[in-house]
C-alpha cells in the first residue's frame, strides 16, 4: 500500500473515531471524496479491503486503522 493512501486511511480513521468512537464503521468510500477523482488509489484501497483482507463492507475504524498499522 502506497504511503499516501496508508496515511489517508490512519487519518480519517482517527478523525472518526474522535468524532463518534471507537465502536464507529467504516467501508473504504469513506478515505475518498464523492468524485471519482483518483480511480488508481480508490482500486488500490478496494483491492486492500476485498480482496486481500476480505473485509465486510463496513469495518470498525479501530480494526481498519490495526491493519494499516501492521502493512
């Protein structure tokens, strides 16, 4: 996983779970504006959370945020 979308994912999951806590779920929509404006990363995030880690499509931020941590 590319550095910048590594520190995508860690920010918007402790945004979120400042804001509602830690119980709080997420899908990987979540690191991306509405618009489609960078289709290689929001492929790469899909590929991280579907394929590799086979991931329902809303996860806790803390469970998200313990996987990034650990690539």
């Amino acid at each position: 996983m590319r550095a910048e979308l590594k520190a995508r994912i860690l920010k918007i999951c402790d945004e979120k779970i400042e804001k509602k806590g830690s119980n709080v779920g997420l899908s990987f929509y979540a690191f991306f504006a509405n618009k489609n404006d960078d289709p290689e990363c929001l492929m790469e995030a899909a590929h991280w959370w579907i394929m590799e880690h086979q991931l329902d499509h809303f996860e806790k931020a803390t469970k998200i945020k313990e996987l990034v941590l650990k690539t």
